[in-house]
C-alpha cells in the first residue's frame, strides 16, 4: 500500500488515540472534533480490514491488531518528526548530497562560482566533485556515478542523455611573455610546439577535426596548471580553453591569445534521462545555466 498524505493523517490519528486511550482525550490533542477524529480511525479500520480499538465505558483499548500497528506506526513517525525538526534547525539541502563529474578545464573559473551559489541556496548540501576527461565525464554519468556531468555538446552522442546548452567556450594559446607569436605562426598550428592533453580529452580531438589532421604534440599533459607551468619554462605553447583565470596566467608569466580563426564549443550540463533527480538537481541546472565566466 503506497502511504498518502491521508494515510499519515489517519495514522497520526490512530497513535493519538492510542497514547491517550480516549477519543475524547486524543481530539484535544490533536486540535480536533471528536466526531471528526472517530471517522479518522474508523476510515483506517475499513482500509486494513480489521478493527484497532475495542471500545467501552473507559475509553479506548487497542486490540492484537492495533498493537501489532502502534508498535510499528509510533516509533517511524517519532524518527519522521525528528528528522523534519532536525532539517529545519540546519538549513536547506541537510541530508541532501549531489555528485558532480566535470572536464577540469571548469575548475579554475566555472565550478568555483557554481558551487558557490549552489551552497548559498542549500547550504547543507553534500557536494562530491570529480574532474576527467570528458569521454570519463560521460561515462560516469551513463553508469549512475555522477548525477551532473558538465562537459561540452562535442562530446555527447547519446539519447541516455539529456543536456541543456550553457556558455560558449573559445580556445586560447598560452605562450612566455619572451615568446613573440606572428600571425603567420598562429595560422600554421599543427606546427607549433604545442601543449596538449592527450588524445581522449575533448579538446584534443576538437582541435584535431577542425584542422584535419593529427598533431604531435611537443608535451602532452592531462593537467591544466601543470601545461601553464611547463608554457612558463618551455618555448611550447599550451593550448586550452580561454577562460583560464588571470592569477594564475600572471603567476605563470604567460600571455593568452584568443584563437579567433577556431569555432567556439559550447558547454553543456547533462543527466540521465528516465532517472530519479536528486533533490537539488534542478536547482544546480539553473544554477549553471545563470553562471557566467568573467570576460577576458
């Protein structure tokens, strides 16, 4: 039997009763007439199919039935209460919890600002983030790991999937602050000693089908911060997204040219299709459907 919200009010009626073995008794308590409370419990009677009180001149006495129920009833409504009154004393999302798998080319300017606003808004919420290749990113979501995949539309192939559009997303190079680049050299940039990750990252690939061709890269490297330092002591050249934050190029010594020439990806939050959304996936969609990266 599915319990409704009907049901719980006539089981908190039964209990009522019971603890105080008197209609006239539990109607006071519970703020109500007594006929009122009398059609509660003999509603609940006629549902189970038996009857739950005996009655006589000294009010109500519980039969086997009913004690059976009332052992089982009153200690998950007391747990129920209890965990209402506990979520109301800690704020919004306690006991809540949201896993998040993510490209790591969002973790230095999106996710910071987007876990933000989402821990204003539940701010007992268990966050669980975890950052891989977009392909991973996937895969985490089709296999129920993740709840929330953030990634871009290149990478999705898949009806299992649903997705809604985010910010666009250009690509940049990030060279020494010695190394002078031409735009002659920026139009040949297979030749270039790049920085890349490898080949099953998503902007590998991208960058790959929008030249045609394969590139070899002078340092492949599957960390964001680790390719800036190594742009910093190397004459190669990383290749990323263009919404790198500024400290960290300014730490690196670095300049970011915006490779115009390239068509912009577009990111995407995705979830399971036909799966139960955890409570406050909704509220993390629109969340980073608002979020917006700072403009270089």
């Amino acid at each position: 039997m599915t319990i409704s919200a009907s049901h719980d009010t006539q089981l908190r009626m039964f209990v009522a009763v019971a603890k105080c073995h008197s209609l006239r008794a539990a109607a006071d308590a519970v703020g109500i007439t007594q006929p009122a409370l009398s059609r509660h419990i003999q509603s609940l009677e006629l549902k189970l199919g038996h009857a739950l009180f005996r009655r006589h001149g000294r009010g109500m006495q519980l039969t086997s039935d009913g004690e059976v129920l009332f052992r089982t009833v009153e200690p998950l409504l007391d747990a129920l209460d209890e965990s209402i009154s506990h979520a109301a004393a800690h704020g919004p999302g306690w006991g809540l919890s949201l896993r998040i798998a993510t490209v790591q080319t969002l973790i230095g300017h999106f996710i910071p600002s987007f876990s933000k606003e989402l821990l204003r808004i539940y701010p007992q919420t268990r966050l669980s983030l975890q950052c891989d290749s977009s392909s991973h990113v996937v895969e985490m979501v089709l296999r129920g790991m993740a709840d929330l995949g953030l990634t871009y539309s290149t990478d999705l192939s898949t009806t299992d999937l649903q997705s809604v559009a985010l910010h666009e997303e250009r690509l940049a190079l990030y060279h020494c602050t010695k190394t002078d680049l031409s735009r002659e050299a920026m139009s040949r940039l297979s030749e270039l000693k790049l920085i890349l990750p490898p080949r099953h990252f998503g902007v590998r690939r991208y960058v790959e089908r929008v030249l045609g061709c394969p590139i070899r890269p002078s340092i492949e490297c599957d960390s964001l911060e680790l390719s800036l330092r190594m742009a910093s002591i190397s004459r190669s050249i990383a290749l990323l997204p263009e919404h790198v934050p500024d400290d960290l190029i300014a730490s690196c010594n670095l300049k970011r040219i915006i490779l115009a020439d390239i068509p912009p990806r577009r990111l995407v939050a995705f979830w399971r299709v036909q799966s139960r959304k955890p409570v406050v996936l909704d509220a993390a969609i629109d969340i980073a459907m608002r979020t917006r990266p700072a403009k270089q």
